[in-house]
C-alpha cells in the first residue's frame, strides 16, 4: 500500500498490476484455484507420508478414524477458509507486487528466487522467536528461507500461468491450514527432525523442485505472463519540467 502511494497509482491500476483480476483467462484461473486448493493439501500430506516411509517420523493412529477424517476435512475447508485473509495479505505483496517487477527486470529465475529469499527473510523475527523451525534454533531462519524459495517456484509458476495472484493465495493459504493439521498425526514419543521431514523440510524440499521442474517444463511460462492485457494501461507519474536556475 506504501508503494501504491508512492507511485501514485489509481485502484484500477493497482488491481491490475497486483493481478487481483481472474487475469485473461478467468476460466483456467478458476480450475488453477481448485488445483491450488486440492493440490497443496495433497502434497503436505504427501511429504508427511514419504517421511514417513523414510522413518524419519511416526504416524500416530490413535485418534481413530472418525477424528482423522475430521481433522482433514476440517483443515480442507475450515482452516484454509479461515487463513485465506492473512494469506491474500502476503501474497498481494509477494507474488501480485514484488515477483512481477523483478522477473521483469532480472528475468524469471532470479526474479523468483529473489521474491522466495525475501519472503523468507520477512519472517525473520518470528522464525527466530521459534515461530517456524523451533528446534533448529537459529538455524531455523536459513531453513526457512529456502522453503520459501522452493515453494515460492510452484507460487510464481501460478502467478504467471494464470495472470492472477488468486491461485496463490489458496495454494499458501492450503499450505497452512494442512501443516496445522498433519501436525496433529505425529508421535508424541518421537519427535522427527525439521530439517528432514515434512514438507518443510528436505523431503518437502526435493518434492517442489521436482514439481516445479514438471510445471515448468511442461507448461512453460514467461515473465511478461503476469500482465493481463485486458487491464487498463498504467501510466507512470510524469517527472516535474527542468526549471532555469
């Protein structure tokens, strides 16, 4: 909102140039949303499972049936309903503001690692209070960043197929409910090591790059890609005349 002052945009600008439209294919944003939505809360639980396989943690069966599948489903609707307004908050200023204007001038690769290194870093305070990462202790800061820049690579590929920071925004806002929600599975006995397991950890890790490496390759994308050409030209303020002294 600072920035918008401070260059003097109007709102229709600032919606369009945030991507806070469907972007020009509003009907691939909507499937890219319900992807985003399904997707995400797959692959947390996924990494959960193959740390599993792994023996890098535990499963604990005992809540039961009845309570596993409310657990899920409550963190599919519920918890990824509840937590989309923190998560619209960032991602207007990640992938709808920052990720287009480095692409644009670094180009995409560094552009998205960029915006991955910087959101990581945002968090700074609390990870080092222990809010991400808690046994890592100061380690937790650096663990953090390069989750955020593998994670951030699937986030940007979304921004940029769909013209739209909407399927980010459900895609980070799913990525939070189910890590709430697979944390309720874990052992008590056994504590499995951050740095290894879930999808925050390595195994998470090695599972974005690989899809992100998928969507990339099979659905190849460009930097100019976050601009939906149907939103209205944005005029940059003009500089004051030069004055005689």
């Amino acid at each position: 909102m600072a920035l918008w002052w401070f260059r003097r945009r109007s709102m229709p600008e600032l919606v369009a140039e945030t991507g806070s439209r469907l972007g020009s294919r509003p009907r691939q944003t909507v499937w890219l949303i319900v992807a985003a939505w399904f997707g995400t809360a797959a692959f947390v639980w996924l990494a959960f499972g193959v740390s599993v396989l792994l023996g890098m943690n535990e499963f604990d069966f005992s809540l039961g049936v009845d309570w596993t599948v409310l657990i899920i489903l409550e963190a599919l609707v519920g918890s990824t309903l509840a937590t989309l307004p923190l998560a619209l908050g960032e991602e207007l200023g990640w992938r709808g503001w920052l990720q287009p204007q480095l692409t644009g001038r670094f180009g995409v690769a560094f552009g998205l690692v960029a915006t991955g290194v910087i959101w990581g870093l945002w968090h700074l305070p609390l990870t080092l209070r222990g809010y991400n990462y808690p046994e890592l202790g100061a380690w937790a800061a650096a663990v953090f960043v390069v989750t955020c820049v593998f994670f951030g690579l699937v986030l940007g590929w979304l921004r940029m197929r769909s013209g739209s920071v909407w399927p980010c925004v459900v895609a980070h806002a799913a990525w939070n409910a189910h890590a709430i929600g697979v944390s309720a599975f874990g052992s008590l006995d056994e504590k499995p090591n951050q740095l290894l397991s879930g999808h925050g950890g390595v195994v998470g890790w090695v599972l974005l790059a690989l899809l992100a490496a998928i969507l990339f390759l099979l659905f190849p994308v460009r930097g100019n890609d976050h601009t939906d050409p149907n939103a209205p030209a944005i005029q940059e303020p003009a500089s004051p005349a030069p004055t005689a002294s």
